[in-house]
C-alpha cells in the first residue's frame, strides 16, 4: 500500500461503509424501476418476474457479501465515492436474491422471512387462473427464470468493472455454481458428511464454494477493486480460517445447512466435551484470523473493523 493515504479516516469504517451501501441500495431500487417501468408497458409477464426479484432483494436480510465487499475495498484504500464500488455491491446483492431464489426452488421451500417463496406463489397464480399445464413446474419454471433475471442484472452491473474486479467477478460466479452443484451431489449420493472437519485443515469441498463466495470472495473483490492487489494474499488466508469458524459454527449452532444428519451428529453423538472443544477450536481460528490482519499493510482503524466481522460471523467475544 502506498503511504501518501491518509493515517485517519474522516469518517469511522461504519460510517464509509454504510454511506456506499446506502449509495448501493439507491441503484439496485433505481435499476429495479427503470426496468419495472419498461416492462409494465411492454408485458406485465415480464414486470411480475421484476417485482418478484425486487420483493426478494427488500426481504434479504443482513447483506453479508456487499458489507465484506465494501470493508475489504475501503481497508485497502479504495475510493468511497467510486461508481465501482457502487455497482459491485449492488451486483453482489443481485446475485445474493438468484441464490436465494434457487435455493428455495431447488430445496421446495414453502416460505421464506415468513412469505410464501417464488415457486409456491406463482403454483398459486397458476391454479387461481385455470391455466394450462402443471401448477408446481410452472411455479419452480418462473421461480428459475427470475433467478436468470437476477443474474442478468448482477452482470449487468458488473460489466463496467476494472479488468482485475471483473477476473475476481467471473471466478466468484463459476465456483459458486460449481461448489453447489457438489453439495446437491454430495447430498443426493449419500456422501454427505455434515461434520465441517476438512474445513479446519483447508481441505473442504462440500460448502467451500459458499464460503469462498459468501468471504473470500467479496474481499478480494475488495483489493483487485481498490487496485491493491498486494492485499489479496492476507484476505485469502483471514477468510480461509474465517470460513473455517464459520461452517464450525454453523453446525454447532444448526445452520440452514446443517439438517437432519448434522442434528444426529450434533445432539446424539457430540457429547459436551466434544462440544467444547469445537467451541476452543472456533476462538483458535478467530485468533489465527486476527494475526493474520496484523501482519497486513492495513490501517489500524480498519483492522480492528476486520477483526469486529470475525468475531460477528463465528459468535467469538
């Protein structure tokens, strides 16, 4: 990093951060507009599938991926008034709305944030109208193209992005697809160990491919933005072990990708020492996290903000 950056920030990382986000959450509403406006006249077919991702994206909950993104590229000295960055968060939270979309089609999820799901509301639409065919493929078929859209307009937003953030772009797309095509794998061949003990030494498959996407991803998007590529190394190995307290986590506490082999593993089998020693195994890796922030060329002010994410993602004081 270059040493003619300011020591002090003019504002806290918190502040920086959600005045982009803010910045973010006015273009993905403008975009979603400008194109419901379009539809509405041309084929309310078409305006109906906007709506949906729009109802989707309001509904999203904590913004995970565009908040690692944003702290990852303003810790390494990107431009909080950049177009970019803008454009990149809104495209994370696009991208974020397909996978939620197909994860509920592909999973049969009734409701999610207690509203019916894509797939079960237009199965309803379709059996109210008396219209041809199959109410459920209609509903997981509309369900699967507004997901396409959604990635439509992630790409979209992306594809103004320096040649460097959009390498890291088109990485995150490809491995997120192909880490949950093997977990469905996985899953379906009976191959699916629920306990995340590869993840501890970096060799894990199943669920990686999340996890780089949901943490390692966002932050090297960060630095290949920010045009600090000497940071990338220190992100990887902070998410590496940031990811791996993550997935320990999630399964301790029942995850959503945790179910009913994970519960027997967890409640039958686990018994209170081994549950202890996972919980030690969490703060060992969160402590790794940490020192590896300390070796990087970051200002103070945003490495205790890094090492605030750590202990929010894995529940470590």
């Amino acid at each position: 990093m270059t040493n003619d950056r300011p020591a002090r920030p003019t504002a806290t990382p918190a502040v920086l951060r959600d005045r982009v986000l803010e910045r973010a959450e006015a273009r993905i509403g403008g975009l979603l507009a400008e194109e419901h406006g379009h539809w509405a006249v041309e084929d309310r077919h078409a305006a109906a599938l906007v709506s949906d991702i729009a109802a989707v994206v309001r509904t999203a909950g904590d913004r995970v991926r565009p908040v690692l993104f944003l702290t990852g590229y303003l810790a390494a000295g990107g431009d909080p008034e950049s177009g970019h960055a803008v454009d990149a968060a809104a495209a994370l939270e696009f991208l974020d709305a397909a996978l939620s979309i197909r994860t509920d089609t592909r999973e049969g999820t009734a409701l999610r944030r207690g509203l019916p799901t894509l797939h079960v509301s237009h199965a309803a639409e379709h059996e109210r109208s008396g219209w041809r065919g199959e109410s459920r493929r209609f509903g997981e078929g509309t369900a699967v193209l507004a997901g396409d859209l959604a990635v439509s307009y992630a790409d979209r937003l992306a594809a103004g992005l320096p040649e460097a953030a959009r390498q890291v772009w088109d990485r995150l797309r490809v491995e997120r697809v192909l880490g949950i095509h093997a977990a469905v794998a996985a899953g379906a061949a009976y191959q699916d160990d629920p306990w995340p003990g590869p993840c501890l030494t970096g060799g894990c498959r199943r669920g990686c491919a999340a996890g780089w996407y949901a943490v390692r991803h966002p932050l090297l998007l960060g630095a290949a933005l920010a045009g600090t590529p000497e940071l990338s190394p220190y992100y990887r190995d902070f998410a590496t072990r940031l990811h791996a307290a993550w997935r320990l986590r999630g399964f301790l506490a029942g995850g959503p990708e945790f179910g009913d082999e994970a519960a027997l593993l967890r409640d039958v089998l686990f018994d209170a020492r081994s549950r202890a020693g996972a919980e030690r195994r969490i703060g060992e890796l969160a402590a790794e996290a940490a020192r590896v922030l300390a070796r990087a060329p970051l200002a103070d002010h945003w490495r205790t903000d890094l090492t605030a994410h750590t202990r929010l993602l894995t529940d470590c004081a």
